[in-house]
C-alpha cells in the first residue's frame, strides 16, 4: 500500500473531517479495519490570519 500525503484543513475540525472521509473510503473499498496509509500536515490558520492583516 503507498502512503498518501495530505495538506489539512485550516482547523482541526476540517483536518478531521478529511482523515474521516478518507478511512471511510477505505473501508468501503476494502472492508475490515482498513485505514489510508498517510501523512498529515496542517497549517496554522492564526499566523496566516496576520499574515492577511498585514497585507502579506
């Protein structure tokens, strides 16, 4: 099985949400107690927020 590289959300909510869909897909797919083979990594939505109020 190959490892997927994933890009989260801006929230921890929405990273989740992705991580779900994902295993869910695989279970679907291949039945048992299937999960992705994957990496995450998240940004952190405050730095990018002044980032923005900046004007960077």
């Amino acid at each position: 099985m190959k490892t997927i590289g994933l890009i989260g959300g801006m929230s921890r909510e929405s990273s989740a949400e992705y991580y779900r869909l994902i295993n869910l897909g695989m279970k679907a797919c291949l039945g048992g107690h299937r999960n992705a083979r994957s990496i995450m990594a998240t940004v952190c939505f405050e730095e990018i927020k002044e980032l923005q109020h900046a004007q960077q």
